[in-house]
C-alpha cells in the first residue's frame, strides 16, 4: 500500500539527486530513506532511479511518478491549508464607522466572540470608502458602515436596518425652534456635504433627493479632514459653517453648541449595511448571518 510519507520522501529525492542531502532534508538517516526508496518501488512494480557511484537520474518511470506526485501533493496540501485556515482560531478583522459604536453591532459582535472558540476580533475605525478598500484588497474581513449600495466583486452584503438622518444645526438657529424639521425648510440653508470624491454613492444620494423633493440647500461642499470625524463636523456646525445631515445614532452624543432635530417629510435613511469578504472561514461567515439576522 502506498503511504503518503514515502511519496514526499521521492519527492525531496528528485529535488536532491543526491541521497545524503534528501536524507538530511528529511531528518532521517540515508539507510531510511534507501529502504522507503525499495519499499516505493516495489510496490510500484518499477525502478524510479538510475544510481551509480557518481549520480542518481531519474528513470522515464520516475519522471512520470514525478508528475503525478507533486500534482496530488500540490492538491492535498492546498486543501489540508484551506481546512486548517477555516477550522483554526482567526483573527477578525472589523471596520468600522465611528456611527457604529452608538448601535448594538458591538455587543453582537461580542456574542460572535463566544460562538466562535479562539476568535478575536481587530477593529479598525474608517470611513464608507476606506472600509470598502479594505475589503476589496484583503486588509480588512468585515465592515459596518452606512450606504445607499455595494458594489465590489468578491464581497458579500447584508442589510441590517435603515438608519434615520437627523440635522445638526447650531444653537440658537431658527430651524432648533421646532421639534421636527421639513425637509422642505432646508431649501437655501447652508448644508456642509463631503465631495463627491470622497463618498460618490453618498453624494449622488443626497443630490438625487433633493432633485426628487425640489429642495436645493446652499450646498457647502468641504473636503477638510474635520468632515471625516464626529467631533470635527460638530465644530463646523457649532462654528455656524453650515448644517449637517447625521445619522441618528451619533445624537446621543452632546457637543457644545450644537443640537439635533429629527427631519421628517420625507424623513431621510439610508441602509446601515454590514460587508465581509466571501474568503472568510465558513464558520464564521454562517455565525455572521445568524447573529446580524436575528
């Protein structure tokens, strides 16, 4: 019966061609690796090697096990890596908005933790885009993050709720009178958006809603690093730049001079969307659905 030990053994010997280095490489003595060479052959019925006191060449027989070999060795251990890496501890890499934090997602991710023995979890913050990039080029495995769609191959996607944007506005601006603001009362308001550039999808959201309302603010386009962060937008609208759209979550958060008010007619959302890469354990990836569906 062919065993698995003596076909890497030929293997590491046609690599060598040389008995004492293939021994060596195998970390057994040259009488072994002779006998596994006999035994191999004579299951085989054929001679694998030419040998003299000079060389060892491989015999048209050999050439033709060589081929097969390492095809089926190639095939195994490829396959043995892929069971290791799917039944192994993983560390989970984890985007996310800094939206994320106020919502539940944590607290189900620690649950993910304790059905998933020897799982950490790595979280990395970043906006939609960097997610998004992070997934595509294998440097993150999960994202969390608000957007109208998904579109990148190999990434899979689940909606997870509809997430309400409220307006920030500054203290003491007419529109903080009111327990709810229209969407029409934005019409010629200053209204702080991030370029195009920086998050197309978004962008093309807002412009199409208020092309489809009839509303158009007094769009403040500002690529400044303070729009990629809760604190930095805050400043802006406290220092009167413009208002802002948030999602609603981020308003349990106080920020001097500054307050929130919910929108309504229409009342704008957008999907709070949770990504990972289809390459991910299967494991995990079933955990992933069962725990973000109930």
């Amino acid at each position: 019966m062919l065993e698995l030990r003596h076909l890497r053994a030929f293997v590491v010997l046609t690599e060598e061609l040389n008995f004492t280095r293939a021994a060596a490489r195998l970390y057994m003595t040259q009488p072994a690796l002779s006998h596994q060479l006999q035994r191999l052959e004579g299951e085989l019925g054929v001679t694998l090697f030419q040998r003299t006191s000079r060389r060892v060449t491989l015999t048209p027989e050999g050439e033709r096990l060589l081929e097969l070999t390492r095809t089926v060795l190639t095939t195994l251990d490829e396959g043995l890596q892929a069971l290791r890496r799917d039944s192994m501890p993983q560390v989970l890499r984890v985007g996310f908005a800094d939206y994320v934090g106020q919502t539940d997602i944590p607290a189900r991710l620690g649950r993910l933790i304790q059905a998933v023995p020897g799982l950490k979890l790595q979280q990395i913050e970043g906006t939609t885009l960097e997610q998004l990039h992070g997934l595509t080029t294998d440097s993150l495995d999960v994202g969390f993050f608000v957007a109208p769609q998904v579109r990148c191959p190999g990434i899979q996607q689940r909606r997870l709720w509809m997430e309400e944007f409220w307006l920030a506005l500054p203290v003491g601006h007419p529109l903080a009178s009111l327990d709810r603001v229209p969407f029409q009362a934005l019409k010629g308001q200053p209204l702080l958006l991030n370029s195009r550039e920086s998050n197309p999808d978004l962008y093309d959201h807002w412009q199409g809603m208020f092309t489809q309302t009839g509303v158009q603010p007094r769009q403040v386009i500002n690529t400044g690093a303070r729009m990629y962060s809760f604190a930095g937008m805050m400043r802006l609208v406290a220092e009167q730049e413009g208002l802002f759209l948030i999602v609603r979550s981020l308003t349990a958060l106080a920020h001097p001079g500054v307050t929130f008010r919910p929108v309504h007619d229409p009342c704008p959302a957008l999907p709070l969307r949770m990504a990972w890469r289809q390459s991910l354990p299967a494991v995990v990836q079933a955990q992933l659905r069962q725990i973000f569906t109930e």
